[in-house]
C-alpha cells in the first residue's frame, strides 16, 4: 500500500503533466486561431474561445504545483502563450 506521501508525490506528477499536455493543447489552439484568421473567423473564435478558457484552467491549477521550479516553468509557458494569444 503507497503511503500519504507517495501518493501526494503520484498526484503533482499528474498535475504537472495534466498542465504541459493542456499547454500542448492550448498552443495547438493558438495555431488553429492563426490558420483559420480570414479563412473561418467562426473556426477561428472557437478556438480561441477554448484556447483562452485552457489558459484558465492551467492558471487555476498552477496555484496547486508544490515545486516551485517546476510551476514556475509553467507559468512561464503559460506567459508566453497567453501574449501569443493576446497578439491574436
């Protein structure tokens, strides 16, 4: 049986991993918003639209990363896609 501390170190894993594979997603969306600009500006605020929220939801989240190291590589991540989309 894993103990407290085994598990409360298998559930940051999750988390950080659960945050880079929603940046992924969300910097996919960013692209999709580039692509779709002039072409299906309905496609295009769709992605957007769920671009922006992911953005939410990993700022949300980030509060929880008890690795100061590693939230703060993904805050920086984040930064960096949010004046991508904030350029859109």
């Amino acid at each position: 049986m894993k103990t407290v501390a085994e598990m409360t170190a298998a559930m940051q894993d999750a988390l950080i991993q659960f945050l880079h594979t929603d940046l992924a997603v969300c910097a996919t969306l960013a692209a999709v918003v580039e692509t779709e600009l002039g072409l299906d500006e309905q496609g295009a605020l769709e992605a957007f639209t769920r671009a922006a929220r992911g953005c939410e939801t990993i700022q949300q989240l980030l509060q929880r990363v008890q690795d100061a190291t590693k939230r703060l590589e993904i805050e920086a991540e984040l930064n960096l896609l949010q004046a991508k989309l904030a350029g859109l």
